[in-house]
C-alpha cells in the first residue's frame, strides 16, 4: 500500500520547498538572536500580572502546567476553574508570536475530583472561544504509577498543542528517534521512503513513553508535580528555536527554565508559590554542575531566587 502522506497536499509541499533549498512560510518570520547570549527572568508573581507585563507577539513558546484543581494544595483549588483559566489562555495567545505555541499540560482522568479543572474543559473552552489550532493531543505514557482496583490504572497524563496560526514552528529534525540498524536497512530499501529522513529517524508520534519522576529521583527538587527534564526538552526543541523566548507562567519545579537555559533559548519563568525561589535555586545548581552557566556573564541568587543578567531589552514591560 502506498504511504498516505506521498498523497497529502502539505507534506508534498514541504518536500518540495526542502529539495529547492527554500523555506516554509513560518520560518520567515523567525525572530533569530545571532549573538549566542541567552536572557532569563525569574520571579514569584501571579500569572495575570505576569502576562499584562508582556509585549504583544512575543513569545515563541508557552509551557504550561497548570493546577489541575484536585485541591494538592492552596495553589490547587478555583471554585470556577474555567473562568480563571479564560482569563491566562485569552492573554496566553495574545503573547505569542504568529508561528508560536502553547503546551498544556493536564490529565483526562481528574475530571470528576474537583468539578471542572480537567484538560477537556479547557480544550472544549478553546474551541469554543480561541482561533488556536488544536494541532496535537500527546498522550506521555509512564510505565510507573499508583496501582488501582476500581478502574485500570492511569499510566498517562496529556499535552495539547494548541499553535497561534498555521505558520507555526516546528522542527521535527531535532527530537527525531533513530532507527534501529536492521530497521533502518529495510527501510533505506524501500523505494517509497525519503532516505534522507530515514537517516534522521523515525518521528516519534505523540505517544511519548517517558517516566515518570520516582520519589528518590536525582532531578527532583521537592515540588510535588515535578515533570522530568525530557519531556520538556521535546516540547522545547521542537516547538521554539535557539534565540527565540519561552514562557512558563506556572513555573512551579523550575525545570522550563533550566531546559531553556540549556537549549540556548531565552525564558520568563514565574510561579505564585514563594517556594518556586528554592526550586529555582536547585535547578541552577544542576546547570552550574553540568558547567551550563560557564558562559552566562553574571548571575546572582538573593533569597533563592536566580536572576541572570539581561543584555538586550527585557521582555517584561515597565509597570505602568
């Protein structure tokens, strides 16, 4: 049977513009910093106010862990979620830049523990009241959880990728999975396949089978929804670019900005919960012992929190 894709309008497009050495339309409007220098804020403050203080267009990339409503703790509970959330995903799109993204992180199975803080209530809302597109819902398979005897036991959380526009970014090349050498044999053999993208690797579909963080982890910082480093690499690379900035206004382990720092992206990383300063703290630690903050001029930590120095204009706008 022939593949699907060789049929599909836009993938033959893209194959075309790629074999002519040109460009898709949404990488001419990336806006590249050449200087190699990276600029990050970190601040405890409240997700609107956050969000009020930033340009219109800006931000290539949000990742976002909301609280799920399940009553965890103080930071966990809105009598009306929906009516909360409306108020960050309406400035949320605001912010981005026309080839941006948001990540939204959330899980099917909270529906019923504290009335309307599930993922589903918030993409229903979406369609209902946002132009984004809905473009993937990455289902980020565990091997390891609690176990269950009322229901099969939940091994998953979701990711919905919702884009600004049609010209969004994505750059599959950079979280390809390599072929195993017998497969990639067969498949170089097989006429209908591009080589070149056999040679890449195999996409890795939105089925992301990745652990989860165990108690006694070494990434872990104490926050109690920690997510691990390479999810959120894979959301990073693929959907922002080097010098572009991301966004992570429920910051809560600090793991966003250190993948940021370490992706050589540019990040705004906030959280309400004052306990984010030492959270922050931790994870610079972890990049100041990988050597990752060798080639940032200064940085300085006063009461936990980290600023490093901002060479160019700040993201955040003056308050007013």
């Amino acid at each position: 049977m022939a593949n699907r894709s060789h049929r599909n309008a836009g993938h033959r497009a893209m194959n075309a513009l790629r074999k002519l050495g040109q460009k898709h339309s949404s990488e001419s409007l990336l806006r590249t910093d050449v200087s190699g220098k990276t600029h990050h804020v970190f601040d405890v403050a409240d997700c609107l106010d956050v969000l009020a203080r930033i340009p219109d267009e800006s931000i290539q990339l949000i990742v976002c862990d909301p609280p799920y409503n399940i009553l965890l703790a103080d930071w966990d509970s809105h009598q009306d979620y929906i009516r909360w959330a409306s108020k960050w995903l309406a400035e949320a799109e605001r912010v981005l830049a026309p080839t941006g993204s948001i990540a939204i992180f959330g899980g099917l199975q909270y529906q019923g523990e504290a009335g309307s803080g599930d993922l589903l209530s918030i993409i229903s809302h979406m369609r209902q009241h946002s132009k984004m597109l809905l473009v993937n819902l990455i289902i980020w398979n565990y091997p390891n959880g609690m176990s269950a005897q009322r229901f099969f036991a939940n091994r998953h959380e979701e990711i919905a990728w919702f884009a600004k526009t049609k010209k969004y970014y994505f750059d599959l090349d950079s979280v390809r999975e390599p072929y195993d050498e017998e497969t990639k044999a067969a498949y170089m053999k097989d006429k209908r396949l591009n080589p070149e993208s056999v040679a890449k690797g195999r996409n890795p579909t939105n089925v992301w089978r990745m652990v989860r963080l165990n108690g006694n982890s070494l990434e872990r910082v104490g926050h109690p929804t920690q997510k691990p480093a390479q999810v959120i690499e894979r959301l990073v690379r693929a959907l922002s670019y080097p010098g572009s900035t991301v966004l992570d206004f429920f910051a809560g382990s600090g793991v966003t900005a250190r993948v940021a720092i370490q992706e050589g992206r540019n990040s705004i990383c906030t959280d309400a919960d004052p306990a984010f300063r030492g959270y922050i703290a931790k994870q610079m630690q972890f990049l100041q012992h990988d050597g990752l903050l060798d080639s940032i001029r200064e940085y300085k930590v006063l009461e936990g929190l980290c600023h490093l120095e901002v060479f160019q204009q700040p993201m955040l706008k003056a308050a007013e």
